[in-house]
C-alpha cells in the first residue's frame, strides 16, 4: 500500500512539473514570451514564467528583452514584484554600460580614422 502511494505520488509530482512549464525553453523574444503568458491560469505562473524568461535574456546579455519583460510584469501582472524590479534595474544598467561601450568603441574607431586621414 505504501508502495503504491509513493508511485501514486511521484507519478503526480513529475506530470505537475510538465504542466508548470519548469522545462520550457526561453522564448525568442520579450513578445514571444509575453504572448505565452497569456495563456496562463494564475497570476503566479505568468509572473513565474516571466522572470525565469526575462532572467534567460538577461544571462544571454540580451538586456532590452529582459527590461520589457520586467516592465511588462510590473505594468500588468504584479506591480508589486520585488523580483521584476530586481531584476528590472540590473538589466537598466547593463543596458546602459553595454551602450557606453559601443558608444567608447565607435568613438575610438573614429579617432583611429580622423588620424589616418590627417596622417
């Protein structure tokens, strides 16, 4: 008897899992992502699966992805969510460092270029 409730158990477990999505994979864009939260039932699973795609663009250094997913769950799913204005603000600044070094790369590129012609 005991047995059978532990399959009975783990069965659930791992058909849950499924359902929830833990193993979706990251979606191609915040609008992707967006769309697919939709879909869902509570407001914890779209906030949930929000952050962990909005996070995945983070780490893929795909910053502006992240900051609109993040303000999409603030705007309309949890304004409250410490974890969205978290991670909100850390892709704000890396977006703005990673646009100071494009910005430092193509400034020094055309410095390289001006000497060349006055050479």
């Amino acid at each position: 008897m005991t047995r059978l409730l532990t399959i009975i158990l783990v069965g659930c477990l791992v058909l849950g899992l499924g359902i929830s999505g833990c193993a979706q994979k990251k979606a191609a864009s915040s609008t992707e992502a967006i769309e697919i939260s939709k879909s869902m039932e509570t407001v914890e699973q779209k906030a949930n699966y929000l952050i962990g795609q909005a996070k995945a663009f983070y780490n893929s250094r795909n910053f502006q992805e992240a900051v609109d997913i993040a303000q999409y769950v603030l705007r309309a799913v949890d304004k409250d969510s410490q974890e969205a204005k978290s991670l909100l603000e850390k892709a704000k600044e890396a977006l703005v460092a990673k646009t100071r070094e494009v910005a430092d790369k193509t400034t020094e590129d055309m410095k390289k270029k001006m000497d060349m012609l006055t050479k």
